[in-house]
C-alpha cells in the first residue's frame, strides 16, 4: 500500500541562506512564502485547499511587489519578469480550480512541490537581478523614492531577463 499520510510527506523546498537576497522586504516576502509553501505541500487532505488558497492570495501580493517595484526603477527587463509571476499564477489557479470542482487534491499537491523547484530557480535568477539592481539604484521600497536613478545609454538594449546586469555598461 502507498497510503501515505501527510506525517511522511517532506517539503521539496525549505528556506535556507543560498535564497537570501539581501533586500530586507523581498527576502522577508520569500521566507513567508517558502514556509507557506512547504505547510500546503505537506498539509492533510482537508486542510490542503484552504493552505493553497492562503498560498495563492500571498502570492499575488508577493507577485505584485515585485511588478510595482519593476516599474518603479523602470527595470529594462521587467516584462518577461511580471510574465513569469503571471504564468505561475494562472497554473495556480487553474489547480485550484481543479482541486476545488474536480475533488483533485494530489494534483494540488504535486503543483506545491513542482513550485517550489520552480522558485528556487526563479530566486536564484530573476528575483536576484532584480534585488541587485533595487540596490544599485538605492530603491526604497517603504517610500518607493529611487535614490539614485540610472540612465540606460542611448540605443543600449535592456538587460536580458535573469541576466546579471553587465557591469561593463554601470557608469
Ligand atoms: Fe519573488
Ligand atoms: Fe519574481
């Protein structure tokens, strides 16, 4: 029998130091989301879409930040990074749309786990670039005042989504 409970059911993310990214609102927002993630991951059957729903509503927050801050700095490659968080998002919610009328709760469960490996990467990449950049254009995220806006050279292209900026272009 595979009649797992949810006590043998270990989360595919958990938060550790390599996701720190040194801006104190987006890493707070990150740690949040990671425990959250792992607690639907391994929640019990009737718990499961409550946690999903609390899970998705933190992630439109989360998701949102993100984008305001984006156009805030007007960050060269924030399309295709607000694309990405839409794309997650849609997938979220068409899982719990299929958890909620179709009663499919492992698919629910099995997406929590594919969203973890998915934003341990999306950390390490897009999110880095882009907490990289908020500092060097000092970017408060309280006041949303840019500190020390930057002119992107004329013609330049903007930097390429998850690509560190190349510092050869930084005056
Ligand atoms: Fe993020
Ligand atoms: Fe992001």
């Amino acid at each position: 029998m595979t009649d797992a409970t949810t006590l043998d059911l270990q989360p595919t993310l958990t938060w550790s130091d390599d996701l720190v990214l040194n801006m104190d609102k987006m890493d707070q927002t990150h740690r949040e989301f990671v425990d959250l993630l792992a607690s639907t991951e391994t929640a019990p059957d009737d718990k499961l879409i409550d946690s999903f729903i609390e899970l998705i509503a933190h992630t439109e927050e989360h998701f949102s930040g993100e984008n305001q801050w984006m156009q805030d700095v007007d960050f060269g490659p924030g399309g295709c990074h607000a694309d990405e968080h839409e794309m997650i998002l849609k997938v979220m919610r068409e899982a719990l749309r299929r958890g909620q009328v179709d009663g499919n709760l492992p698919l629910v469960r099995q997406l929590t786990g594919e969203i973890g490996v998915w934003f341990d990467g999306h950390a390490k990449s897009m999110d880095a670039v882009l907490a990289m950049y908020l500092k060097e254009v000092q970017y408060d995220p309280v006041t949303r005042i840019v500190h020390k806006p930057q002119e992107r050279p004329e013609g330049a292209a903007p930097p390429e989504c998850g690509v560190p900026l190349d510092e050869t272009q930084a005056s």
